[in-house]
C-alpha cells in the first residue's frame, strides 16, 4: 500500500495543482501560505540538469529560440504572448509554471518542437525539456508585431523594457548579504503563475514563489507596458534564518567607462547601462551620484527616512557618447523604484565592483532596512519598478548630465571635478546671474571652486579644486544656488586619491 506524501513534502517540491482537482479559486493567499510553509521546512535546493542542454555555451543557448507561431495565447485575441526558456547553460535548474485562467491552475510542459535547436550545436534536439523561465511579449511598439517586454530567467532576476527600449539593468526579487563578509545567497523564484489576462486588457499578473536558505517569499508582478513599462510588486517576505543584509527591489546594471574613467584602447567613449545612482528622498532632496568603475570595492550608504524613489538611470542619451550601433547603449532603460508605503528608517546602498570586462554586472543597488531581519519574521514590501528614458520627469531642478575630473597642472596631488548641471531654472537664466555652489567635503582642503554658464547651451558648470588629507577618501556634495536659494539637485561623489 502506497503512503499517502505529506503537504510539507509537497511544498518542498512545488507540485502544482491541477485544475480537475481545485474547488476554489487559486490565490494569491494560497502563494503566501506556501511560502510561509517553506520557511519552516529545512532549505533544500533543487537539483540541477545534466547532459547536452547543461553544456550548452553561452552562444549556443543564446542561439536557442522559441518559435513565435507556437506562442503562448498566439493566435488570440490576447495582448500578451508568453514563450519559455528551457534549461540548460546556467540557467540550469528547473522551475516550475502554472497558467491561472479564471481561478483554475494548469501546468505548463514544454518540448523540442516549440525550439529552432539549428544554431545551438546539437545534432539532436533533446526528449526532455525542463523550464527555466519565460519572456512576455506585447505590441509595444507598432500594433503589428509584438515585441519582448519582460523576462523572468535565472535566480530572482527579472528585466523589462519601455517603448525604444532594449534590455539594459535588470531587477531582482531579494539581494541577501550582497558585498559583506559573508558568502552572498542568491534566492531563487523556484515557481511562476501567470495570470490570463482578458481579451484587450493591457495589464498582466504574475505571481512567483522564492526559495533561498535564508528566506522565501511570495511575489505579486503586475505589468504594464507602455512609454514606461510599469510593474506594481508586492513581496511577502518569510525569515527562515537571521539576516544580516537583507536588500529590498534590488537593480544590477553594468558600467566599464564613463566620461571620467581613465583612457582606454576603444574607440568607444563611454560603455555602460547606467551613468547613475538618483534618488529622491524622504525630506525631498535630489541626490545624483555618477557610478564608477572603480579599482577595489566601494560601497557607498545614502541614510534615509520613508524616502520616495531611487533608481540606476542612464541619463546620457547620445549616441555619439558612445558610438556603437550593435549594442544601442543609448537605449538601455533607465529603471525607478518607487515605494508605495512608509519604508521606515534605512539606506539606500549602492555597491561598485571592479570589472576589467563590459559584459560583467557590476553594479547593484538596493534598500536596507535599520533594522536587522530576524528568523520567524514576516516582512511586506509594496513598491513600483519602472522601465524608462524621460529620466528628466524625474528631477524638479537642474540634474548633472555630466562629471569629468583631471589634474590641476603644477599642482601635485590637487584634482580638478566638473560637474556640468542642466534644466530647470538654469535654463533660462542669464549668463550674468550669479550662481552659486555650495560645496562640503568630509575630508581634505577645497582649494578653488566656482560656477560659469556655458555659452549656447543651457547649462552651467561647476569647477572644483580638491586637495586630499594624505590618501583619506574624499566624499563630496554639492549644489547650485542662486540669491541663496537652490535651483540643483545634489552631486555627489566619492574620490579615492
């Protein structure tokens, strides 16, 4: 006689249910009560794929496409086509997906005859596929064709794009122990439920279960594409241990080289999907911070109360910045998170990694509660992730659109910063209004500073002059004013003499 398996055993391994077998509507309830169930369960991680789709290379599997005509609701009136990825490279461990449809949950299979394997080096298609994620597809930007505008692949990662868009910085559902002493967990969304939406509706829901040995939790992701793609997140969030950095609607970007980095062997002048750290705080300030990449480690913490949005923005919209047509890095999205609640007391903390390679993510960003998360505790977080390009909409002052730096000639050790400022007030100023800086360092001398428009453009520079205290780290701010009265956001930077 066969035993009967215990719910908790279920849980563990994220069997869906069927459809015959429901009598009430699949909820979002029932995903927070599983992943409450998890976090009393010992972590188990789930076991990853073997054979020829894992020693699938990174091109081979990027040459595996899904083939548009077997599409998910093609065919339909639906707005919104789903295709999936399979497993294999390192997306190697399986997930599970349920399709909802008025309450009632399916099980998403999937075969080789929905994949054109031609360019991946096989010469046989596999039997058996496993899932690994999916990408959502919509007519975003002619009502003809539709085009990709969201994915969910690897770990807790997930991107969408705008209108014009191409994917740039990604988000991720939870960051734990990111740049600290201790070995970083990387949760993992080990379960998806797309809801199907109404013929015409413009708005798609997807419901993800996340596993790591620290915490799980349940995700609600409402989509909405357009000019600014929009995702409405609710997280639940379950302590299945104490946690030390528990980071909150974190955003991975890439930069290599800006306007300030040091000269390089490319004809490129600047390689990256971010220029920036922006944020909004809860008193109102602006505060941009330009990303580096820098030659060690460098974390940098923005203390703050309830703040009101921060976001990895690519404010350099040129194309001439940067001069190459294959990877459009003038298009990549600039991605805001904006809570929808009191977050409470906390820091916006931005990490930058040393990357000899552009095809290295190395920069993340997150929010970290004062507060250390506790096993047995319950968090909620509500936030809004945007995808966008009209990063000016952002500001409600002028914004830095650029920081350049060098040496001050005959002068050892002193660096000269300019920080060009553009749009609001500045815009229509005079060129012989007297503007303004006001500038702190946390170390060293400020030899010279001072504020000149530049002729025909609209915008005004900042020149400053800084002498370090021996080789102490310089953090600096500062703003533009006029009559005393502020009229910029707030640059900020971090100089390592």
């Amino acid at each position: 006689m066969q035993r009967p398996v215990p719910l908790a055993l279920l849980l563990v391994f994220f069997l869906l249910p069927s459809a015959e077998a429901q009598d009430d509507p699949f909820t979002f309830d029932q995903v927070t009560a599983m992943a409450q169930q998890l976090a009393g369960q010992p972590y188990k991680d789930v076991p990853a794929i073997e054979g020829d789709m894992h020693n699938l290379s990174y091109d081979h599997y990027r040459a595996l496409r899904a083939r548009s005509d077997r599409a998910l609701w093609g065919g339909t009136k639906s707005l919104f086509h789903v295709e999936f990825f399979p497993a294999g490279f390192i997306y190697d461990k399986p997930v599970k997906i349920g399709l909802v449809d008025n309450g009632k949950v399916s099980p998403v299979s999937i075969s080789a005859d929905e994949f054109d394997f031609s360019d991946t080096g096989l010469k046989t298609p596999p039997k058996d596929l496993a899932l690994a994620g999916f990408k959502l597809t919509y007519p975003l930007n002619r009502k003809d064709k539709f085009d990709e505008i969201g994915a969910f692949l690897g770990a807790s990662y997930f991107r969408v794009i705008g209108r014009g868009q191409v994917y740039g910085a990604s988000a991720r559902g939870l960051a734990i122990d990111t740049a600290t002493a201790k070995p970083e967990e990387f949760p993992t969304f080990r379960q998806f439920w797309i809801m199907k939406p109404g013929d015409g509706k413009s708005t798609i829901t997807v419901w993800a279960l996340l596993d790591s040995p620290s915490a799980t939790g349940a995700y609600s992701f409402s989509i909405v594409p357009g000019k600014r793609t929009v995702v409405d997140c609710h997280a639940v969030l379950f302590m299945r241990n104490d946690v030390g950095l528990l980071g909150i609607a974190p955003l991975t970007s890439m930069f290599f080289a800006g306007k300030a980095s040091p000269p390089r062997d490319d004809y490129r002048p600047e390689i990256h999907d971010s220029d920036g750290l922006f944020l909004s705080t809860g008193k109102g300030e602006e505060i941009w911070r330009p990303l580096q990449n820098p030659t060690a480690l460098a974390v940098s913490s923005f203390t703050d109360t309830n703040p009101k949005g921060f976001g990895l923005l690519q404010r350099e919209r040129d194309f001439n910045q940067y001069q190459d047509s294959a990877a459009k890095l003038e298009r990549r999205p600039s991605l805001w998170v904006e809570p929808k609640a009191g977050w409470g007391d906390g820091e916006v903390r931005l990490v930058e990694i040393p990357s000899k390679a552009e095809t290295n993510d190395n920069i993340v960003a997150f929010w970290v509660s004062k507060w250390p998360a506790k096993k047995g505790e319950r968090k909620e977080y509500d936030y809004r992730l945007s995808a966008l390009d009209d990063e000016a909409a952002l500001s409600s002052q002028a914004r830095v659109v650029a920081t350049r730096q060098g040496a001050v000639w005959n002068e050892t050790g002193v660096r000269r910063f300019v920080i060009e400022f553009q749009g609001g007030k500045l815009a229509a100023l005079p060129a012989d209004q007297k503007v303004e800086a006001n500038v702190s360092l946390s170390s060293g001398k400020l030899r010279r500073s001072h504020v000149e428009a530049l002729p025909g453009q609209k915008a005004w520079r900042l020149f400053l002059e800084v002498e370090p205290q021996e080789k102490k780290a310089v953090d600096m701010r500062a703003f533009l004013t006029l009559k005393d009265q502020r009229v910029s956001e707030t640059w900020s930077q971090v100089w390592q003499p």
